[in-house]
C-alpha cells in the first residue's frame, strides 16, 4: 500500500477545501464500490494524462472522477434522464455553489456527461479526455498496458476492487432498469440486453424508417 492515504503510484489526491467537501459528499451518498470506482478512475485518468503530458486541472478532473456514477443512486432512478445527465448536474450545482468560475464548471459538466460517448471526450479538454480514460480504464480495461503493474497495484491497493466486474454490472442494472429508454444509443443498453428479461433496445434503423415523415 502507499504509505501515503492519499497518495497512489505518484499521484496525490487533492486535498483543497473543494476537494474535501466533494470527497465527504460522495463518501456519504454512495457505497464503497463507487467510491473506490471513482477515485480509481481518478488516478488512472491522472496516470494517463502524466502520460499522455497533457496540462490538467488536478482538482477539477478530481471532481469529476468522484461524481462521475452518482446519477446511479436510488434517488436518481425516477428521473426520467440518462444517469451521466443527473451526475453532471449535481457536480454543476456542487461547484456553483462554491463560486467555481463556469469555465471549470463546463469542463466538469462536459467530462462526466459524456463519460459512457466513447470516441469524442479523447478530442477535447484534458479533464473531459481523462475522466473518460479513467473510466475504461477501470471498467474496460482499455490502454491496460499503458500504467505499469506496480502503479496499477498501488492504485488497487488504495482502493480494491473485489470481484469488481460482477459488482459494478449489477450497479449499473439497477441504476438505469427504472428507465430503460434512456439507454437508446449508449453503451449501457448493453447492459440492459444481459440482465433485465424482456428489454428491448432502441433500433435506430427502425426509428428513421417508422418515423412521421413520409419518405
């Protein structure tokens, strides 16, 4: 384990009065695995961009790392929208209310909105592009090679992953099953087609050929 708690494989964890308060909100409106889910995303989206030697904001990309799955959470699953639009706008209310400037703001809203579009966030801002690789990162295991096997290790020995494939599925079923239709076009109605009985997902195709407009 890192002898420093909030450090892992060089990367420190920031530990600004924003970063502690978002850090105390999370831990106490999620469980451990997201949690630990997204501070590893964190890390390894801060491993990628040290990499990668891209210029990055350390707090903002933190920020979206650790809010990036709380559109998960059970208060969420009747709101009708797709659960990377309730995280967003919770980050952007957290840090309006805190005075960060919009620029930032954007940044956080735009990174943790299109963290499940794969193929777009890479072209744009550090902290958009490195949320998004933290989390295929993690989930994916996308670019596995690219960190190496001890700092991957000091990562998971930060924060573990039990059988974390298994779990992570099953939190990702229950946060969209009560609305399947927001899965049309995405990733996650993937997940849907696995483990819900009876889901259909959207068919583009038909959607253009049984759409009002005549020809």
């Amino acid at each position: 384990m890192a002898a420093d708690p909030s450090a892992a494989a060089g990367v420190r964890v920031p530990d600004t009065k924003l970063a502690v308060e978002a850090t105390e909100l999370v831990r106490d409106t999620t469980d451990d695995l997201v949690y630990h889910h997204s501070r590893r995303v964190f890390l390894f989206g801060a491993l990628q961009g040290h990499r990668r030697d891209l210029s990055f904001d350390p707090e903002l990309l933190y920020i979206g790392a650790l809010f990036h799955d709380l559109g998960l959470g059970e208060r969420f699953r009747s709101s009708g929208r797709r659960f990377e639009v309730d995280s967003a706008d919770e980050a952007r209310g957290f840090l309006r209310a805190r005075g960060v400037p919009e620029d930032g703001v954007r940044r956080v809203w735009t990174a943790i909105a299109l963290h499940t579009t794969p193929g777009i966030p890479a072209f744009m801002e550090p902290e958009v592009a490195l949320v998004t690789a933290g989390v295929e990162y993690d989930v994916l295991g996308i670019g596995y090679g690219d960190i190496s096997d001890a700092d991957r290790a000091a990562v998971v020995a930060l924060h573990p992953r039990p059988d974390f494939k298994r779990r992570i599925l099953a939190s990702f079923t229950e946060g969209i099953r009560p609305k399947p239709e927001t899965t049309f076009g995405n990733v996650k109605a993937d997940v849907l087609q696995h483990y819900v009985p009876g889901f259909e997902r959207g068919d583009f195709v038909r959607t253009v050929l049984e759409s009002p407009w005549p020809e």
